[in-house]
C-alpha cells in the first residue's frame, strides 16, 4: 500500500463525473418507473367495462378516496412482475455506485491524511460493496 501515488484533485474530478451520470441514472430511473406505471393504468382489462372496477362497499372517512378501485388487466401485472423482477438489480446496481463513490472518497481522504491502513479498508470495503463499513469508516474520523 505504500506504493501508492493518488492525486486527489483527479480523484475529485471523476467523483464530480461519476455523480453526474448517477443523477442522469437516477431520472431515467424514476422516469422509467413512472412510465411503466402508466402503461399499466392505460393497458386496460380483459373484462367488460361494467366489471372493470371493483366496488367495495363501507363507509369512507369524509375526504378519503373511495373503496372502488380499477381492475388491473394482465398487461398491467406483467408489468409489475417485471418491476418487482427487476428490484434486486436495481438496488444492486444503486449500491455499487455509492460504495464505489464512498470509497474512492475516503480512501483518497485516508490517503491525504497518510492513513494507508483505513485507505485499505475503504478500498477493500467498497470492492465488496459494504455500505455499512464504509459509512462506519467516514463517521469514525
């Protein structure tokens, strides 16, 4: 470890770089999310429009939405089975980005102080993705 030779001002640059295209992610994310949600409320149902609500019936507390609720068709539980398919990937994905972005952080901060050793496990923490380690790590100093 004491090979290394770090320049945190290029180290900074690229986290400013990575954190751009994270936001960029992070729209086309909720975008996508937002997206297919309409998509299933727009895909109808397979059942005649009579049938296309189920209405519960019972008291509403004044200024509550009412109990009926739309039926959804099966284009629409596609769609949610591919996001609910979709979710540990995404998260994995989410979690990556951050330890890696935690990690090049602190690791550099370490590095400056001339902590090689907490450097080391800021690196090897974020490799793994160990958010907690990590958080741990920046809350110690």
């Amino acid at each position: 470890m004491s090979g290394w030779d770090i320049k945190p001002q290029g180290v900074q640059g690229q986290l400013r770089v990575v954190g751009v295209h994270a936001g960029e992610l992070e729209k086309a994310l909720s975008a996508l999310m937002k997206d297919l949600g309409e998509a299933a409320r727009s895909a109808g149902t397979a059942v005649a429009g009579t049938a296309a609500s189920t209405r519960l019936h019972g008291p509403v507390a004044p200024g509550q939405a009412p109990l009926s609720r739309a039926a959804s068709g099966p284009v629409a539980a596609a769609l949610g089975e591919y996001v609910t398919g979709r979710q540990a990937q995404l998260k994995s994905m989410s979690e990556r980005i951050q330890a890696a972005v935690l990690g090049a952080a602190t690791a550099t901060n370490e590095y400056v102080e001339g902590d090689l050793d907490t450097a080391k496990q800021a690196q090897d923490a974020a490799k793994s993705v160990r958010l907690d380690l990590l958080k741990d790590l920046r809350g110690a100093k």
